[in-house]
C-alpha cells in the first residue's frame, strides 16, 4: 500500500473519531430567568441557574451531558451585576467563576474547546459600550472534581469597545476555529478574524470590506456549512459575505439592505439560516411601532424582493429577541415581555408571567417557503420559566472538515500534525519580497510544492526530486499582492504546511 493512501485512511480515520466526539455537544442550552431546554431526547423545557436578559451560551460534552454554562446579570449576584459568571453542571456557580467582564449585552460570549485538549475551553467575552473590549477566560475541567474552574480570567486581546456581535466557525480542517468579531468604532467596516489552535490563539488578521456599521448592536451569523457570512445591526444594515473556513477571508460583500440615512430604521435585531441556507429569518423591533419576523430567500437572484412578513405586532409589550437554530433543526425565537417601559422589564417582577415570557416560538419547518415553514407563535412551553431576548450563542460544536478543500486533512493554517520527523520553515523577507522555503529530516524523495493565496487559489506550483534529507527553495514574490499565503509541500512520505505574509 502506498503512502497516499495509508495517508488518507489515517485521516479518513482521525476524522471518524473525531466527528463522533463532536456530536452532541450542543444538546443543552440555558437562557432567561432560571429557563433551559434539553434536546437530547427531543425538547424538554430544563432548570438553569441563570437570570439574566440577554449573552449566554452553554456547552455539553460529547455524550449530551451538560458540562457548564455562562451568561451577563445574575441579578443575585449583587456585587458585580452587570458581569458575566460561569456555571458548572450542577447549576451552581464554578470555581472563580465569577466577575468576568461583559456589559449585560446579548452576543457577549462565546465557549470554544481548546482544540486537541478534551478537558481545556476558552469563554471569550467582548465589552460593548464600557470597559476593555475584548477579552477570555481558561476553564479547566479537570479541576473540582470535574466540576471544574476557571483557571485564567479576563485576559485582554483588545482593548477597543467591540459591536455586540461575537460569532465563531470550525476550521475547514474540522479541529481548528475561527472567531469573528467587529470593531465598534463609527464608520467603521474593519472584521476581525483569529485562528483559535492547539498553539493558542492568534493575532487578529483585520479585514476592511463591505459597509460601514455605524451601531454598537449588530449580529454576525454563519451558514449551516459556514461558506456564508451575514451581518445586520440595529440600524437597517443586512449584508452577506462568502467566508473562506481554510483561510478566514471575508470576501464578496453583497448588501441586501443598506443602512438607512435617516429614520425609520429597520432594527434588524435576530438572524438565522435554514439547515440547508436557502432561508434567512430575520427578526426585527422598532419601540413603540411594531415587531415582525420576516422570511429571504437567499437562493433568489433578489433576495430583498422575496421577504415574507410571517408576523407583524405592532405596540410595545412584545420585544422580539434572537433566533437560533436548535440541534432538531427547528429554529427557537424568544421574545420578552416589554412591561409597556423598554428596557425595564429586566429583571421581571415575580409577579409577571404571560404567555409571551413563559414561551418560545418556533419555526417548524424552516425549509419551506412562506407560511409552509410552519411559524408557531408561543408553542413551547418552557416549564414555568421566563425567557428574555437572549439565546445561546453557541457555535456548531458538530461542524466537520471542509471536505476537497486544500485544508479537509487537519491542516491549520499555521501548522498540520506531523506524520514524520520532518520540520518546515517558511520565512518571508520584505527587504528583497522573497519567501524563503526550507525542510529538513526528509524521507521521502519525490516533491509538489504549492502556494495558495487566501481565496484558495493556487499560484505557484512546481514538482521535482529531493537532495535527501534537505530541501531549499527561495521564491520569488515580487509579483504577489499584499496578503497571506499557504504553503503546501508534499512528499511521497510527508506532507508539510506552513503561512506567510507578504507585506
């Protein structure tokens, strides 16, 4: 058997293991006042021990099993009520799980596991309009009896205040994430993209494309599959952009609904896609005029002309809130209760319960066109709990490997497990724009060498024979625009990546 195949099969057997791992882990989600729901066996309305309106996310390990969650204003945590706090799997609050910066926003947070490590996670959290904007936090589930801990707080990666949009995908290796955040500074179209691997996480690789966002209240959602993009804010902005999961480039921005320049705005407020990311919903609230759920289809050559008012409540007592795409492939839609006085009705009164707090909405069938999507309003019951606007900003802990892509076998960007004793160097020299290409401890005697830019396109390429166990090559750039490239070097017995920027 030759080594291009006992390759693949080592990877088509990685890949197995490590998709079956995956699976599961978004099973539980906990949300509003003490509100949750279990997917496991179908949704059944759970416990949680949250109170707050709006950022929370929730994690479960790979058998469905809840292992902690996270979310903004407890309110009985008097101390530091608009913090964020970290909860283990008893609903109780995790070692130094407490104070971690946040602003009592409502995409603040995310849950990443640190890849190759089963036991470690990061909980990134942004602050919005106050406070050091960018931050995370290690948990380690090791520690408490595997209840676990916190055992690094509030490290700081930015320092700029960041819109209310924080939003991860997997790697187009499977392993690997991408995390996506938006500077918060007006007229601004600057995307912040880090690459989250075993080494750490990484610089920010900023992106200026598309509009300028001129609010701090936005939403970033990924398709399905994670090649779409889509942005909207508070003010009426609803742009879609292709995402590259090999390179985390954001490219070709198509704008479906510009900001406006004066008022009305559209307040888009909640986005999600359907499991095939044909549908895009769209949930939107204007104080004091109406709320409405609106169905796009973006399979349409006009994606504007084909919204769909699937409901519409004008008054000020229904808030709409976030929509979420549950494991079932039903997407969940909280609305909360606007005690006639935005915002107030955080936290409720113990005395107000109604159907549109004690509820959430569902979208049944969200496939289909128009009313066949199946919209239910206040359907699920959450077993005597009160939802809000938020939901969980969990990412697709499922999401496999970008499969065909130059990536779909565990490559990094930055790196690729090695299956030799071979090294790699990649060291570009702007004084003379040349990439300087060197391996060392090579078996095999064969070579392809292949550079890509970000779009995936290859651009240099050429194949030849080893001077065992060195190989050298100086390439020239000169012609290369500014950016980051991938270096693909394979053997008949080892296959070696590596990046470089060209400045």
């Amino acid at each position: 058997m030759n080594y291009k195949i006992c390759l693949s099969l080592v990877i088509i057997l990685f890949f197995g293991t490590f998709t079956a791992k995956s699976q599961n882990r978004n099973m539980v989600w906990t949300f509003g006042d003490s509100a949750g729901i279990n997917f496991t066996n179908g949704a059944v309305p759970i416990y949680s021990g949250i109170d707050g309106r709006g950022s929370c996310v929730s994690i479960s390990d790979t058998s469905g099993d809840l292992l902690f969650y996270s979310a903004t204003s407890n309110k009985s945590f008097t101390l530091y009520p608009n913090l964020c706090y970290v909860f283990d799997s008893t609903h109780n609050q995790m070692v130094n799980g407490d104070s971690i910066r946040g602003t009592d926003w409502y995409k603040e947070l995310i849950i990443i596991p640190v890849p190759n490590d089963f036991s470690k996670y990061y909980l990134f959290s942004i602050g919005v309009i106050s406070g050091p904007g960018f931050s995370y936090c290690t948990i380690d589930m090791n520690q408490n009896g595997g209840l676990g801990s916190v055992v690094q707080k509030n490290i700081l990666l930015e320092n700029f205040n960041v819109v209310d949009c924080m939003s991860a995908i997997k790697h187009g290796n499977g392993r690997d994430w991408w995390l996506v955040i938006r500077n918060a500074s007006m007229f601004s179209n600057e995307h912040y993209v880090y690459l989250v691997t075993p080494n750490g996480i990484s610089a920010a690789f900023v992106q200026s494309i598309g509009s300028s966002n001129n609010t701090n209240l936005g939403t970033y959602t990924f398709s399905p599959n994670g090649d779409k993009l889509v942005f909207t804010n508070l003010i009426g902005l609803m742009e879609m952009y292709d995402f590259n999961r090999c390179t985390g480039v954001i490219s070709n921005p198509y704008t479906i609904h510009p900001e406006p320049l004066i008022a009305p705005f559209g307040r888009f407020w909640g986005c999600e896609f359907s499991a095939s990311g044909r549908f895009l919903y769209i949930s939107t609230y204007d104080t004091g005029s109406l709320s409405a759920l609106f169905q796009y289809d973006l399979w349409s050559s006009n994606p504007v002309g084909t919204r769909d008012t699937l409901e519409y409540i004008p008054g000020m007592q229904v808030g709409n809130g976030y929509l979420r795409r549950g494991p079932d492939q039903k997407i969940y839609f909280s609305r909360a209760w606007e005690c006639d006085a935005f915002p107030t009705c955080y936290p409720y009164p113990d005395s107000v319960y109604n159907q549109i707090n004690m509820n959430l909405s569902v979208i049944n069938y969200p496939d289909s066109l128009g009313t066949a999507c199946g919209y239910a309003p206040y359907s699920f019951y959450l077993g005597g709990k009160r939802t809000y606007y938020g939901l969980p900003n969990n990412p697709d802990y499922d999401l496999g490997p970008f499969i065909g892509s130059p990536c779909d076998s565990l490559t990094s960007i930055s790196e690729m497990p090695t299956f030799s004793t071979a090294e790699f160097f990649v060291y570009f020299a702007s004084d003379w724009q040349t990439a300087f290409i060197n391996a060392n401890k090579l078996n095999g005697s064969n070579y392809h060498l292949e550079v890509f830019d970000l779009l995936g396109k290859s651009i240099f390429r050429e194949s030849g024979k080893i001077s065992l166990p060195y190989f050298t090559k100086n390439l020239n750039c000169s012609g290369f625009s500014n950016g980051m490239y991938v270096v693909n070097f394979v053997t008949d017995k080892e296959r070696l990546v590596k990046r470089f920027v060209v400045r």
